[in-house]
C-alpha cells in the first residue's frame, strides 16, 4: 500500500443476513478505513442503531452471554 493511501471499505449491517458476509470476512490488512451501514436518525436530531440485534447484540464466535458489546461493533473492534 503507498504511503497515505486511503483504502476505504463499505459494510453495511444486513450483510450479516441477505448476503452472509461478516465483518470477520473482510480483509483487515488490505484497507485503512470501513463506513459501517446503516443508523437511523431520531425526530430529535440524535442518531440511533439501524439493527440493534446486528450492530450490538448478537453473539459472533469467541463471544460469551455476559460481555457488554457484541454485534458487529465488537467485530469491528477485533477486526
């Protein structure tokens, strides 16, 4: 990769169901930069989870029942 590049990956949440594509999948070493897909924006401004159960909660390989963050915010975090 040339110095300063920007490789930047898009995944969006339902990956995870209609195309059975996980965060694990993506080649970490091969990009700099991931836009996550999608939040939803509240009637007061604020932004919200799109999928709670994809982004935060559900339970991925090598997860356990009591850890506080799953989902694919806890892959993003190993990947």
């Amino acid at each position: 990769m040339a110095a300063g590049a920007i490789i930047v990956a898009y995944f969006a949440a339902w990956s995870i169901y209609a195309r059975n594509y996980f965060i694990a999948d993506i080649p970490g070493d091969k990009i700099t930069h991931i836009n996550y897909a999608f939040a939803n924006i509240g009637t007061d401004g604020r932004l919200m989870l799109g999928d709670a159960w994809a982004d935060v909660e559900k339970a991925f390989p090598g997860d356990t029942w009591d850890q506080p963050l799953r989902g694919n915010f806890n892959q993003l975090l190993k990947l």
